[in-house]
C-alpha cells in the first residue's frame, strides 16, 4: 500500500494540468498513489491525465458521469485511497518537490494526524502575491481545548497531510456548494488527537480571474453559512455542541469579516451589489450568534437584502435550507 493518497480534482484544467502533474510526479517522496477524479470536463483535461497514466503506473484516473462539484471529485477520490494518508492538490495549483517528504517526516516525528505546512498564492506569471509560514507547533491533546480548532489559519483542506481514518467515520465533503473546505477542515480538526505545523512553504496557489477565490454572487453566501451549519451538525452528532459554542461563534464572526472585507477590497466595480451581499452576511450573522439558532434547526430566514423588488432569501429561488445538514438547489453544480 501507498504512503500518501494524492487526490486531485479536475474539472476544465487543461491549461494548468501539465504542471500540476509533473510536480506530483517529481516528488523526492516516491511512495505514492495520484488519483486524478475528472468532474465533466469539456476540455482535454482527461486525456492529459490518460498520456501521463500511460507512463506512470501510480496515476489512477476516475470519471465522474455527470458534474457534482469539487466536494463530490474529493470524496470519490477518498473512497479510492489506499494510502496511511491523504492529501489534496487542486488542479490548477502545483507544489513544490519535497513537499510529501516534509509532511511525512512531521507526521511520522510524533505519529501527528494532521500536518499544516506553509502555502503561496502566485499569478499567472508566477509572481507571489501573499504567502503564509506556520510557526511550528505541536499539539498532542487537540480534545483539551476547543480553540484548538483555529490552529490551521488556511482553512483549505490542500497542503495538510491527513491521518486517512480521519475519513473513515461519518465526515464528507458537501457535494454542489461552495466553501466545502470550511464545512470539513474544523470536523476533521474535532475529530483528530494530535496536529502539528511545519515552517515549510510547499504549496502554490494559482490565483486566477474566475476562481471561487475571485468572485461572489449570494450563493457564495449562502454556501458560507451553510459550511457552519455543516461544522454544527457535527458537533451535535459528537454530542460536544456545549464545549464548541463559544469557539463556534467565534468561527462564524471571523469568517464572515474576512469574507466581507475581500469583498469590499476586490470588488470596486459593482459596490451596490457588494453591500447586499454584506447587508445579507450582517444579518445571517446576528441569526446564527442569537444563541438559539445555534441549538436549533431552523429554516432559511427572509430578510430583506436589496436584491430586486423581491428580495428575501426565499424570493430569489433558491429553496435552500440552512439546518443541520446540507440542502442547495441554487446555482450551477461546479463551484471550482
């Protein structure tokens, strides 16, 4: 069996495969299996990754029939993993060429189930926009306190390492939303006994135009709190909601700031539109922190945001319920 489960997302990567691929492929770590789940594409995205297949037996290829979205990509592609652990590369990210040794060997240094190492965000011409080194920590009893859930500031599932059983109980990427990764990472951040940081930057963002990372429409909203009703649901389902409540409340206000300031900062060119959508956050905000909300299940709020003559949450057709659980009808189903 593989040391390392790579799952790779694919939807419409053509352009950026190549890449994503070969620094995959020249990881000093050899000891791997690379599973590449394509959602659909359109564009010659499977064919790249069946050319590479062809010359390296660890690349495995999956074929979803129809688009389910990245969350729906990742779970097949954890229900096919082999490996002591996993670890995501989106396609058109790349990584750097020691990257699965260093996790491995920080994982392995105290039998950690989560490792976090640094990341970068570049462009299209590879010029580094932020980035992001972890100071080194490690954190043996993560159960002890509930804070223990903000010690990973990146809250993408790519560039950690994760302990596989960590997937082999109840936890599952949302399928058709966006934010999935802010839905999983905290569970799996409940759900583990031990993490550690590594002061390594081995991960490359590709921040393009288009991406989920830049751009915003009120289904990004509504996916947002719906992550937290996912995190809430599972809390609950561990029966640890009571120690969790201030650390969740906590979670929710952080993550609605940054979300509104990238809005405001990005987003100069329709400033209308981002104040409904900030009008929609402050107002899905004082529901969930009204304590209650966070106890109960509840149905999706209509409150008035601006959007049209008609605008509460349930007059703009999106029939989506904010409860325990995940329920969407609104949108397109790829969110990549």
């Amino acid at each position: 069996m593989p040391r390392i489960s790579v799952i790779v997302p694919v939807y419409n990567a053509y352009a950026f495969l190549d890449r994503c691929i070969v620094s995959i492929l020249q990881q000093s770590c050899s000891d791997f299996e690379a599973i590449f789940v394509d959602d659909c594409s359109t564009d010659h995205s499977v064919s790249m990754v069946r050319h590479f297949a062809r010359n390296d037996s660890r690349i495995t290829l999956s074929v979803h029939e129809q688009n389910r979205g990245p969350g729906a990509a990742r779970n097949t592609g954890v229900a096919m993993a082999r490996g002591d652990y996993i670890t995501f590369v989106d396609s058109d990210d790349f990584i750097e060429p020691n990257l699965f040794e260093n996790m491995v060997h920080a994982s392995e240094s105290g039998k950690f189930d989560i490792v976090e190492t640094g990341c970068q965000a570049v462009d299209d011409e590879d010029n580094v926009l932020w980035d992001y080194t972890p100071a080194p920590m490690r954190v043996n009893q993560l159960a002890a306190n509930p804070d223990n859930i903000f010690l990973v500031r990146e809250w993408g599932v790519t560039q950690k390492l994760w302990r596989r059983t960590l997937f082999q109980s109840d936890v599952a990427f949302p399928e058709g939303v966006f934010w999935e990764d802010i839905a999983v990472v905290p569970a799996l951040i409940v759900d583990a006994r031990s993490l550690v940081r590594v002061d390594y930057i081995g991960y490359n963002y590709l921040q393009r135009s288009g991406s989920i990372t830049n751009s915003r429409s009120i289904k990004h909203v509504q996916d947002l709190f719906a992550a937290f009703d996912y995190l809430i649901a599972h809390l609950r389902k561990r029966n640890i909601m009571a120690q969790y409540r201030k650390v969740l409340s906590h979670l929710i206000e952080s993550r609605v700031e940054y979300f509104v300031k990238h809005m405001r900062s990005n987003f100069t060119s329709d400033p209308e539109q981002v104040e409904s959508l900030v009008r929609l956050c402050k107002a899905l905000t004082a529901e969930y922190l009204s304590g209650e909300h966070i106890a109960e299940t509840r149905d999706v709020v209509s409150v008035d945001v601006g959007f049209g003559p008609s605008s509460s949450l349930t007059s703009i057709g999106t029939k989506k319920k904010l409860s325990s659980g995940i329920t969407t009808s609104a949108g397109e189903q790829h969110v990549a």
